[in-house]
C-alpha cells in the first residue's frame, strides 16, 4: 500500500456524491385566496415543514417550488400568494406571481375555506380555471372532522368537479388528494427545460431591500420575484432557473436577514430559518450589499454564515450607478477595515435596476465554483508545501520546531486539507499557509480550510 493510500484510508473518504442526472419533475401548482391554509396544505403534501406558516394573511408572497415525492413518484409543489382578480399594489404583484405558476404548471390545484364555503373570489377565481387547458382539482381545507365532509357538497356549484375534503394542520384526507393528484399529472412535465447534469445552485442573500428580487428579476427577464419598496416583501426562497452567458443556473431569492435568528420572531423567524437553509443548498452564494450605504453588521454577519457554511462567495455591490468618487474612497477604506477577512471572495460592481455589468455575474460565478471544485494531487501537494516549510519554517513553540510531515486534500468543496505534524502549528503559521495556498494555486471566490492533525510520539499507548 503506497503512503498517500495509507492517508487517504486515515482521512476517511472524500464523502462526495457525484450527482446524477435528475429528471425533470412535472409541476403542482398550489393557488387560491388569502389565508385560506395554502402553504399548510403544501407543507401537509410534502411531509415535511417547508413553506412559511403564520397566522397572518398574505405571508406566502411569491411562488416557491419544493421536491415531493407520493408512492415513488416525484413532483415539484409550487406554493403561491393568495390569488385575488382586481387586485392592486403589492396584491396584483402576488397575483401575477400566481398567474405565471398557472401558466407553467401541469396540474392547477385550488385551495378553498371548507368551513367558510365558496366565496365571490373563489367563483372569479373557479371561473378564470375553468377556461384552463390545465387539469384542475379541488381542495376544501381545515376540514378536520366527519361533521364538516358534508359541507363540501355546495363546492360543486364551482365546477371543478369532485372537491377533496382534507385538513392540512391534521392531515386527514391528504393521501386521497395525493392520490388524486398523482393520476392527474403527466408522466413528464409539458415544460422540459433539459439539461443532464443539473444547473449550478446559486442563493442570492443580503439585508432587506438590497435588491435581490430586482436583481432575480433582471437575470432571469421577467417578473419572477415580487418587488416592492417595503423591506421584507420576500419571505420564501424562490427558484429560477437563469439561461446566463450560454449556461443554465439555479437562482434562488431569498429573504432578507435583519435578526440573529434566535431573536427574531415570526415570519421573520421562519424566513432566516429558510435562508440558512437555502445557503446549505447552494453551492455559490451571492451576498448583495448596498454600495451607497456604509457596510453594516448585517451584512458581515450575513458574510460569516456563508464563511461558515464553506460556500463559494461573490460580493456583488449593488446600486454602483449611484456611486460618487467620494463614497468609492469611503468603500475602499471600509473594504480594508471591515471585510479583510475575505480578501478571497470575487467582487463584482452592478445596477440591478439599470442592468448595468449584470453579465460580469456569470464569469465571477465560474471562478468561484472552479476553486471551489478545486484538488491538488498530494504529490503536487507536498513539493510545494516542502519548499514553503524550507523558506520559511513554523515557528518554534514550547523549544521545539514543529515538522509538517505530511499534507493531502481531504475534500473539495469546499478546498479541505489536512497536514500531519510532530506538533501544534499556530494559526498565524496556519493562515500563512492558506494564503500562500490561494497565491500559487489559485483559490480565489472559496472559502479553504485546513486540519492539523498531530503524530502521538512512538510508544504511546503501546502495551
């Protein structure tokens, strides 16, 4: 068994997962008014808590999709705004959002109040889905005993045929709907966007009203995220998936972050929830940060989650056509001072609302994820990590010079590396090494970390 076979058995295995291609799943749409218990009943689908829950109306604003799988078939659930004809201001922005899901879904499901009974929205909205050539079913919710199934019956006057009687708090009914929803989806989706190997996954996170929705809605050419002067319009992640500079990406929203999550509360809790989430998914994060505001803790705190959760890291700076020569000197000073300590994360200078260098995002998106994705053999490893340690030796600590016997990468993504040393390295040694790292190799827009994992002296613990 060579050296570097014996150290990879040490280190345990790269524990990366080559991802296969995933076929395109058709589509549920979830519509229907205002707190009628949409995303209850999404979150009921799906098994599992996913979509915000409050008791307050029009918390779910844009349309969200989430993998669910019933009887070993998966789907994708798109859960939206409450739908309301004639709405106006941020109202018509939701609607809209639910009108596009409509239009890209292969099954329409309507969410009805089973204890209220049909409203005059239901009916405009029961008449607008019968002109549909989409397949629509019926869901009278928050029935949650035998007493309330017979009220249903008066939903047929809606003519949507057959309404599903269920209860999303308590799940009563819910298979029967999955059931039903299952014979009414295709077998493929009527929208195959292609692709075999799966678009990179991007998250777009700052502070509220930074510009994230109107930078998703640049990228991708339409309307796809709600925007609205209001900070905290965006409550859920929303997907899209972006054609940029010849390649497909998976963009996702997010909402913005203004509380530590454990003193937030609320809908604003639920939403910080999701976009630690939404960081985990990504594997390139886009922090946008207001380039005519002074950098605030938010947006260093917003850095260090993604530092933390080992994301590739673009800085995009927003809003630079309002940008003055004196708040450029201004922002090269706080650069210096306040985000140092990401020296490596790519840079770029944008306008979502004017579109100004929005197409400078895909090149420094590459880069990132190229370093991200990046290994070193351990044998070009250790040639170079040899004449680093004879330029400039670890420092010696407690009378004796620590020697780094050994280094190999234990993992990409992000870049980890383990050194095998007779002692402890300090971390300015460490992060010397870790500059010199991005220097020579190149790893520039990823985070990189590294192990010191020391030799026991010979005979320790021998019997």
């Amino acid at each position: 068994m060579s050296t570097e076979d014996s150290l990879d058995s040490l280190v345990g295995p790269d524990m990366e997962l080559d991802e296969a291609a995933v076929p395109i799943a058709p589509v549920l749409a979830v519509v229907g008014r205002p707190n009628v218990g949409k995303s209850t009943l999404v979150n009921r689908l799906l098994g599992r808590r996913e979509a915000v829950v409050v008791d307050v109306p029009g918390v779910t604003r844009d349309r969200v999709a989430y993998d669910a799988t019933w009887n070993g078939r998966r789907f994708t659930v798109v859960d939206t705004g409450g739908w309301e004809p004639d709405a106006q201001g941020l109202r018509a922005a939701v609607a809209a959002q639910a009108e596009l899901a409509m239009a890209t879904a292969d099954v329409i499901l309507l969410v009805v109040d089973g204890l209220v009974g049909a409203s005059a929205t239901d009916e405009a909205v029961a008449k607008v889905l019968r002109r549909s050539d989409r397949p629509v079913l019926l869901a009278a919710t928050k029935v949650d005993d035998e007493r309330s199934v017979s009220d249903t019956a008066a939903l047929w006057s809606l003519g949507l045929g057959e309404p599903h009687p269920v209860s999303g708090l308590h799940g009563r009914g819910s298979g029967d709907l999955l059931d039903a929803v299952l014979e009414a989806l295709p077998e493929t989706p009527r929208e195959d966007i292609g692709g075999t190997g799966g678009p990179r996954r991007v998250a777009l996170v700052g502070k509220p009203n930074v510009g994230k929705s109107s930078l998703l809605n640049r990228l991708t050419g339409e309307e796809r995220a709600v925007v609205d002067p209001v900070a905290g319009t965006t409550v859920d992640p929303v997907d899209s998936l972006v054609e940029l500079d010849g390649d497909t990406w998976r963009f996702v929203d997010t909402a913005g972050l203004r509380k530590r999550v454990r003193t937030a509360s609320g809908t604003e809790y639920y939403a910080s929830l999701r976009t630690r989430a939404a960081i985990e998914a990504a594997e390139v994060v886009v922090v946008l940060l207001d380039a005519t505001e002074p950098i605030a803790e938010q947006d260093q705190r917003v850095i260090s989650m993604v530092e933390e959760a080992g994301r590739a890291l673009v800085l995009a700076f927003n809003k630079w056509d309002l940008v003055d020569e004196d708040r450029r000197l201004a922002m090269k000073r706080e650069l210096e001072r306040d985000l140092n300590r990401v020296r490596w994360a790519e840079r770029v200078n944008i306008s979502a609302l004017s579109g100004r260098a929005v197409k400078k995002i895909a090149p420094v998106l590459r880069t990132a994820l190229e370093s991200w994705d990046r290994r070193i053999p351990t044998g070009a490893l250790n040639v170079w990590l040899g004449e680093i340690v004879a330029a400039t030796p670890p420092p010696v600590r407690g009378g004796k010079q620590p020697k780094i016997l050994f280094a190999t990468q234990a993992q990409a993504r992000p870049p980890t590396f383990v050194l095998f040393t007779s002692g402890f390295l300090e971390a300015g040694y460490r992060r010397f090494l870790e500059r010199r790292l991005r220097e020579d190799f190149g790893f520039t827009g990823s985070p990189i970390r590294i192990s010191v994992r020391v030799r026991e002296k010979r005979g320790k613990n021998r019997r």
